[in-house]
C-alpha cells in the first residue's frame, strides 16, 4: 500500500510489520469484511424489497394483507433481523444501511396502505353488492282480476238508489210457485204465466219449486217484513228458458224496486223512474213510460230511456224510434197488497224492475248481450 504495489506488497508488508502491522491487518481485515457484510445486506434488503413487494401485491384479502404486513416489518420479519445486524456495522456503513432500511420501510408502508385502501374499497363494494335490495324489482305475482262488469253496475245502480233514500235487500234465486207467481196476482194456469219461460225444479210438488224468473217475489218478501214504510231495491239472479240472443241470456240479472207509503202516486213513479235514469246514464239521457200489462201492477208501464248509441237521433238499435225499453214499472196492484195483509185503503206504492245486463248494455254500448258470459278477457277486461 506504502509504495502502492498490489496486495502481495501488502501483505509483504504486513509480515514485516509485526505486532502494529498485525493491528493495521486486522483493522483492513475487519474494513473488508464490514464492506462484504454492507453489501451482503444491500443485497438481502434489495431482494427483501422485491420480495415484500409482491407479496404486498398479491394480496387479495384485508386479511391476508395484514398477515403479509405482520410478515413484512414485524419483530420476525427479515427486515428487523437486518437491522438488527445493522448494530455490529462500522458507522459510515451503519449510516448507509441505516438509511436503506429506513427508504426500504417505508416503501413497503406506503404500498401495504394503498394496497389495504384499494382491498377495503373493494369489499366495501362486494358487501355492498351482496346486502343490495333491488327495490325495483318485479317479482312474478299473480294477475290480479276485478269484478265483472254486471257486479260493477249492480254496485253502481244499488250506488244511486241509495243515494235516493232506499235500502238494499235480497231474496233467495229459488223460490215457491207462491211468492214467484201467486202473491203477486198470477193465478196457477192463468195466462199471464206465459210471460215467463220458466225452470221448474224437481222438488215436492210438480211445478211447485222454481228458479225465479224476476225479482219481484222479493216484493212479497219485503212487504211480508211487516215494516212500513218500504223503499227498497232487490238486485240479484234472474232465469229463464231464453234462447240467448243479442239482448237476452237464460240468467241474468234484476234490479227491483218498490216503495209502499202514504199517498204514494203514479207521478213519484215517473219521477223515480227519471232521477235514475239522468242519474245514471247521464244528464243527456231521459225516461219515458209507455202502457204496458204486468199482473202485479196497476197501472203498468214498460219504461224507456233515450237511446244511447244515437242519443234519441233513431239507429238500428232502437230501431229508428231514439227509444230503448229497459224494464217495466207501475203502482202496486192491490190484489197483491191483500195477499200480504196490507191496507191498500191506507197504503200505496210502485215497483219497478229492470234488467242489469241491459243497462251495462246501454251504458257501454255492448252490441251483444252474450259477451257478458262469453268469459273472453279481452272484452272484460275493458271494464
Ligand atoms: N217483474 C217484471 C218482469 O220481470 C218487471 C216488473 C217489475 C214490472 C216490477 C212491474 C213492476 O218483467
């Protein structure tokens, strides 16, 4: 080194250097193996840099992250062995060490923190995901109908008599020869029976049971209670043998109507009639009464309304007249207030009865009757 000849001299010199060369041999001897000892940890922290940071990269649960963390920089982890070597270092080396270890730390910090950021953000995601309740969703369910068109104007015809005072009442779909026919002044074998096409039921007597052919024994029903006055309407089942046709089907459906009180008079009758009928149809609608014959009533009358497809103009429907008969009406007759005890010297009344399919008919203008029990959606549904 003196004369700056290469390691040979050196140690030449060495030998001839005796107990102080000794001293500067080791000094050199220890300097090298400080310097071998720094690279080896340069090295170690290079590959330990490396090594951490793909395993930072690769972790793909917080969890598995915070192991990889522990394993990283905790107490057992290469880099606290290394710095714990870093102690027996000369203090330049120590110094450069130092400060590699410090740079190496807090690298692999920062990219466990980004690294734990990004790994959190992303369960937050999938939790979020997992929990989410799709509250637009449509669940399969079922198809929800609605009631039929005749129930939807039953409801609205019982809507309006109501609305005028009246009650609601019922009365059974079979009903005795009496209460269908005789109470109501309709003689066994008289011919008047030929205005009901009717349906005997095979139970006691023969022709003694029936499927009503109109509401009105709930007349007789009513007046039977016993309590005047009455305002009342009857709706409900009708049948009869029709062969059905554009304006008749073999069931159908009543509205009856009948008012017993003092000085009841054929002019309440027609005003009845007329509230209803603007009432339900509309104010451009009206009511007429033509004479008519029903056993039960006396006078009788068939009311008709204005016609609602041509609105009285006359069409096909009403056969040019602007007229369409709903139903028919007329003042108790007091052979029927006798065969249920009722003063007839005290007491009038009126009665009424129509058709409820008719009056859907007219309402919606239903060319044909039969649509109603056809069952085809497309048509209900329209209602
Ligand atoms: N019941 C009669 C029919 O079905 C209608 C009506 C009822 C007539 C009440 C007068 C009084 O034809």
């Amino acid at each position: 080194m003196m004369n700056g000849c290469g390691d040979g001299n050196d140690m030449e010199m060495g030998a001839v250097s005796g107990q102080s060369q000794d001293g500067l041999m080791s000094r050199e001897k220890s300097a090298l193996e400080g310097l071998v000892e720094k690279e080896r940890l340069l090295d170690e922290l290079f590959k330990l840099e490396e090594e951490a940071s793909r395993a930072i990269a690769r972790a793909s649960s917080s969890k598995a992250l915070a192991e990889t963390a522990t394993a990283v920089l905790g107490k057992r982890s290469t880099l606290s062995t290394i710095h714990r070597q870093v102690a027996s270092l000369q203090p330049e080396e120590r110094k450069e060490i130092g400060q590699r270890l410090n740079e190496v730390r807090q690298k692999l910090d920062e990219l466990i923190a980004e690294k734990r950021e990004s790994l959190s953000a992303h369960e937050r995601e999938e939790q979020l995901e997992a929990e989410r309740m799709d509250l637009t969703e449509i669940t399969p369910s079922f198809l929800r109908g609605h009631l039929h068109l005749v129930t939807l104007t039953q409801m609205e015809l019982e809507d309006v008599f109501v609305g005028m005072g009246y009650k609601v009442a019922e009365g059974p779909e079979i009903e005795t020869d009496w209460y269908n026919f005789e109470a109501l002044n309709i003689p066994p074998d008289h011919p008047a029976r030929g205005m009901w096409d009717t349906f005997y039921l095979e139970v006691g007597e023969p022709e003694s049971v029936l499927l009503r052919t109109h509401t009105s024994p709930v007349q007789i029903r009513l007046m039977l209670e016993g309590e005047l006055p009455i305002y009342a309407v009857a709706p409900g089942k009708c049948y009869r043998r029709d062969t059905a046709d554009a304006r008749h089907i073999p069931i159908f459906h009543q509205i009856e109507g009948l008012v017993v009180d003092r000085g009841i008079t054929f002019g309440d009758l027609a005003g009845t009639i007329e509230t209803f009928t603007t009432a339900y149809f509309g104010p451009r609608i009206h009511s007429r009464l033509r004479p008519s014959y029903f056993p039960f009533t006396e006078p009788s009358a068939e009311f008709e309304i204005t016609c609602t497809i041509c609105t009285g103009k006359g069409c096909r429907t009403c056969s040019d007249t602007g007229w369409v008969e709903l139903g028919g009406c007329g003042m108790v007759d007091p052979a029927v207030f006798s065969a249920v005890g009722i003063d007839s010297e005290e007491w009038s009344g009126f009665a009424f009865g129509f058709g409820i399919e008719r009056c859907a008919q007219m309402r919606h203008q239903i060319a044909d009757l039969r649509a109603l029990i056809e069952n085809d959606i497309r048509f209900l549904e329209q209602f």
